[in-house]
C-alpha cells in the first residue's frame, strides 16, 4: 500500500538512488520521486513521479507534457496536482479538464492519482468541496484520489477527508492519504477510513509500528 516518497526541492540524485534502495528494502509498493529523477532504475518497485507539483497553478497542457514526458522515461504512475483554486470556486469543469488533459496524454494503462489538497478545500469551502472534486476527478479518468501534496500550508491527510472522498468516489477508484502520516496509528486510522494507498516519506518508522505479521 506504501508509496515511498521524496519530494524535498533539495533532494539530490543521491538522495533519490538512497530512497530507492531503502524502497526495495522495505519492499514497498511505490517509490515517489520528481520527475527530474527519471530515469532511474528502481528494480521491483513501481516507479512513479508528480506533475504540475507542488501548486497545481500549471496550464494543464504543461502537466500532460510534464505526465507524458515522465512516462516515456520509464514512469508507470503519476500523481498530478489540480488547480486548488478552481475547485475552491466551484469551477469543477474546469478540475474536470485539467484531469482529463492529463489521462489523454499518459494513456489508459498509467496509474494516475490526482491530488486534490483536501484540507485547504475542507477550510476554505468543506466537505462538499473535496467530495465533488472528487468525483470529477473520477470521472475524468483518475485511478485514486489523494488527500494532499504535504506542502500546502493547510495540512496533509485526514481521516475525515478520506472518509468523505471514498463516499464520493466508486469502489474502483483507489483512495491515497498522503501528507503528515507519521506515526502506524495514523496509518491504520487512515486506511481504517478507505485509503488504499499511502504516501509516506517516514515509510521505515511508519512500518516499524506495525506487527510483522
């Protein structure tokens, strides 16, 4: 269920070859990276990368170019972030698009996961906002909808934004809480909730809360 992140603007391409290494030995599903990264060998791990992230204020022809270059240099997932404003304005058409824009030029066969920043939607409109961004984001061609990018200021994962997004969304579309997880409390409250993914920078410690069975 883990997908192994780094994301720091500061990472190096050492930084990125050490996350991948702690990946396999964590035997994780995912490892995140920037797009910059690819490619990169990540052996057995799924190799996934972010489009227009952190702020989701690109023109969305740039996240399909970003999307679609990062698939050629051997991404098979990507997490792209929407224009949180527009769906802070109700302008879910628009969420609709930027999505659909991004599916079209990955093809159906990538794992696509939209990250809608579900805390600054939950404290600038409410849970209406994340369950309607949601499912547009379903039906535009999403795989999974994920809580947050863990940059915005607002906050990162929580149990009642998944619990809202995986009421909004179909069954086959999967739930990923991303942003602040820190401790296998919070991880298994969240997956509790629905979440099918998780996006952790602390996958070690996370793990380690867990029974080994």
């Amino acid at each position: 269920m883990v997908d192994h992140t780094l994301l720091a603007p500061e990472a190096t391409r050492d930084d990125a070859l050490a996350c991948v290494a702690e990946a396999v030995d964590l035997g994780v599903y995912a490892v995140c990276l920037s797009p910059s990264m690819l490619p990169i060998d990540t052996g057995a791990v799924t190799p996934c990368v972010v489009a227009g992230f952190p702020s989701g204020k690109h023109h969305s022809l740039v996240k399909a170019s970003e999307a679609r270059l990062a698939v050629d240099s051997g991404a098979r997932e990507i997490d792209m972030v929407i224009d949180v404003g527009a769906a802070v304005a109700g302008l879910y058409d628009e969420v609709f698009a930027d999505v659909l824009t991004v599916r079209e030029a990955i093809g159906a066969d990538v794992v696509l996961k939209v990250i809608i920043e579900s805390a600054a939607l939950l404290a600038a409109v409410g849970p209406e906002a994340v369950a309607e961004t949601s499912r547009r984001a379903a039906q535009a061609g999403a795989s999974l909808v994920k809580t947050s990018t863990g940059f915005h200021p607002a906050g990162g994962a929580s149990v009642q934004a998944v619990e809202v997004m995986r009421a909004a969304v179909p069954a086959s579309v999967g739930i990923k809480a991303s942003g602040g997880i820190r401790t296998a409390e919070a991880a298994a409250d969240l997956v509790a909730a629905g979440a099918t993914r998780l996006g952790l920078s602390r996958s070690r410690d996370v793990l380690a809360g867990f029974p080994d069975d």
